[in-house]
C-alpha cells in the first residue's frame, strides 16, 4: 500500500476528511484532525484528488482523543470521535461558514449560537442495523463489508439493551438484510422494521416475536424489497408508538420520519420555532414536529408532506394536541409550492432531505415570495445551494445556527433565516 509520509492537515470538509496536499492534488485524510502533521495510507488515487487513512500522527493536536468506541475505524457509522467533542463543534461551524461563502458567495461574520445535544452519545433513538450471514452491524466507511458489533455507543441504551434479543431473531430469519429499530424513550416502547427480499411468513413472524422478543417490542413490520422498490408490507402488533416532548405528544407511525436525537427534542423547538406570523406554509413537515408548536404561536399553518404515513401522524397528532388551525396535505413541496402561488405567505418553513430543494422548488419560492424563510437542512452544501439561489433572487440571509444532532459523525445540521430585501 502506497504512503504518503507528510500531510499537513488545513481544515476538515464535510464527510469527515482531513484535507491536506500532496503534489499538487487534493487528499481526504480519514481519522485526522487539522493542524496535524500525518502519514497517511492511500486508498484510492483519482487524477485530481486522493483518498487516505491517518496511518502514524506526526505532530498531533491537542484536539485529538482516544476514541471512546472499541469499534471505532473499523465500523463506518461514526467519523469524527477520535475528536473532542466542543471542538467537532466549532469545526463543523467551520464547514457550515466555509460552505456559504465558496457555493453561495456570502460572508457570515459569525454564526448564531449552535443548538446544542444533550450528549454526545446515546442520542439515538433509531437504528438502521445491517445484516449479513447471521450478524448484525453497520458497513465499514465506504464498503458494504458488514462490521458486527454488541453494542453502539451513539444508540439509546434502551437499544443496545434490545442487541441480544435481536441476534436471536437473526438467526431464524432467512435472509433478512436490514434490522431497523425505532425506540420511543418516553413510552419504553420499541417498533422493529424487518427488511427481507421475498415476504417472510406472517405467522412465523408473530411466534417469533412472542418467544424471543421482551414486551416492549410494541409492533413489527416485514418489508419485502426488490432492490429499492417496496414489493409487500405487514404489520404484526401495533405499528406506532408515542414520543412526548416536553407537553407536545406526538404519534410516529413506523414509516414516518422523527427527530432522531431525542436529547434535542425540545431544544429544537425553543430554539427554531418563532410566532408572530399570520399565514405560515411548511414543507416536509414529517409527523408534525414543528407544526404542531409553530401552530401554537401563528395565526393559520398550511403543513405538506409526500409521505402519507407521516400525513396521517402529522392529522392524528394536530387532534391530540388540539390544534385547529393547521391543515395537513399529503403531497410534494412542489405542488404545495404551486398550490399557494400568489398569495400571501408570511413564513415558509422547510426541512428538505439531504438533497435540498429541486429547481422548480426554488423558482416557485422565488415567485411566491414569501416574507421570511426558516430553513432546517441537513446538508451544508445543498443548503448553501439554496441560499445562493435564494439570496440572487432577492433574499437576505439573516442569520444561520448550528444544530449538533449528530455528534461524533460527519452529518451537519442546521437552521438558516432568510427574509425578503
Ligand atoms: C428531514 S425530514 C423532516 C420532517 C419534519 N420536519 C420533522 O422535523 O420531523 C424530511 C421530510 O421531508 C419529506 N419529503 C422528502 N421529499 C419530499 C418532497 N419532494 N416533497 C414533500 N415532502 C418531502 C419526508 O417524507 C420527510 O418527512
């Protein structure tokens, strides 16, 4: 294996990577912090960039720790652990800046105050376990070489708890793929989601479930796919659980999306929710996380999304909060866009996928116009984008936040306020 036996570390980019420069090409250093002096295994050379892993610290920086996980480098879920947790941080508010002037040409002084997790590990109140010949784990970073584990550290406790029951399952479900666990942590309750390639047998499933799964396995699903196409679904049990936040009580169907670091629930909405507004639209607005308190303190809200599970959670959950002036619609963000051209939105609230909004999204806003914008994104370089795109069009960027909803990885969430010039 080739090694490079000097790299100078200048800053770490989104994904995780220590970047440095080796004759004039780009590296990605895996497991490297800046500042620091590295030798570095290449992985894969391409003509205008090389990709590498830290193989002996030169000079090290005093940001550097020992991971706390025995898994760590060999298992792919976590990127950023072998640094201190207030400086992955500030460097992933270096990425979010950096972000914004290189794609949207804007200067940002400084960034609000970021929204802070309540840990830095047993956040996670969702697993999405791979399977591979009877074992359970996540792949290795960039592979589909499957890492088995006993625990992991950035799961709920509850979830790690569940991992012995689990490997029991495994091993008398046939060629099951994935194993995903949804944990409510206010209800003690656990909803599975078994992926399969051909339907597994329904009754089968349900004696499984009795004889090796503790009670507080609510509810599971058998997923048949062919590739990525849904091909059958059932349910055995219940297929929802509650999470309670704060005084907010919310259905999660096992389809719908829900905030996954639990220890920000209600951060989230101290800090991104704002009142004053008369006319509020919300895209991807999930099983009604934001909408049901942005409700509270707005005159009416006009809430989308595509999925029509979580559409049905978003209705069910307006009722059990008792909220009458929001109106769910399940549809994409683009025919809600359309739908409400031409009148007046007082605020437009997103929280896209990764992939940020698609060009007609952003057209649409930009006829539309509504008055103010709070975007969440989960994607520094989609939501630079967008801005980019948005401010061009005669929105100015007010102000953008930090949200560290998954410390230890190289995920970047965020929350950006535009309004009209
Ligand atoms: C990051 S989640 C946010 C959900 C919600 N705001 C929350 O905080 O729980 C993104 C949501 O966007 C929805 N979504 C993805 N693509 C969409 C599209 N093209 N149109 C409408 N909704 C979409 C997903 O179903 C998902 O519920």
């Amino acid at each position: 294996m080739k090694v490079i036996s000097e790299l100078s570390i200048k800053k770490l980019v989104y994904g995780g990577y220590g970047l440095a420069d080796h004759r004039g090409k780009k590296v990605f250093v895996r497991y490297a912090v800046p500042m620091e002096l590295v030798s570095a295994e290449v992985i894969k050379e391409k003509k205008d960039h090389i990709e590498a892993v830290v193989k002996d610290i030169i000079v090290s920086s005093p940001w550097r720790r020992q991971a706390p996980c025995k898994y760590y480098t060999y298992c792919g879920g976590c990127q950023l652990q072998h640094i201190h947790p207030e400086k992955q941080v500030e460097l992933k508010e270096d990425i979010l800046l950096e972000s914004l002037q290189r794609i949207a040409h804007i200067a940002v002084d400084r960034l609000g105050d970021s929204i802070k997790s309540g840990r830095e590990f047993g956040y996670r109140i969702k697993a999405q376990f791979k399977v591979q010949s009877g074992k359970l784990g996540f792949f290795a970073w960039g592979t589909h070489e499957l890492v088995s584990i006993e625990e992991c550290l950035l799961l709920h406790p509850a979830i790690n708890g569940l991992i012995p029951s689990l490997r029991e399952l495994i091993k008398k479900v046939k060629d099951l793929q994935e194993l995903h666990v949804l944990y409510s942590p206010t209800e003690d309750e656990f909803l599975l989601k078994l992926i399969t390639p051909t339907a597994y047998d329904a009754n089968k499933m349900r004696t499984l479930k009795e004889k090796l799964l503790p009670k507080e396995v609510v509810g599971m699903g058998n997923y048949s796919k062919l590739g990525d196409q849904l091909m059958k679904r059932y349910h055995i049990g219940r297929n929802f659980t509650y999470m309670q936040v704060g005084k907010y009580r919310y259905r999660v169907s096992n389809d719908s999306f829900f905030q996954i670091n639990f220890t920000l629930w209600e951060e989230l909405i101290r800090g991104i929710v704002i009142g004053g507004y008369r006319k509020v639209v919300e895209l991807h607005c999930g099983a009604g996380f934001f909408s049901i308190p942005m409700s509270e303190v707005s005159n009416f809200l006009l809430s989308s999304d595509n999925n029509p599970s979580a559409v049905r959670d978003a209705e069910y959950n307006a009722k059990l909060n008792m909220r009458d002036n929001v109106v769910f619609s399940q549809e994409s963000a683009y025919q809600t866009l359309k739908n409400y051209a031409g009148e007046v939105i007082d605020l437009l609230f997103l929280d896209p996928p990764r992939s940020g909004l698609t060009t007609e999204e952003t057209k649409l806003i930009l006829q539309n116009r509504p008055r103010e914008i709070i975007y969440v994104s989960c994607n520094p370089t989609t939501l630079a984008r967008d801005i980019g795109k948005l401010t061009d069009g005669g929105y100015v960027l007010k102000g953008i936040r930090l949200i560290d909803n998954f410390p230890q990885t190289y995920h970047i969430e965020s929350v950006a306020y535009l309004s009209q010039q």
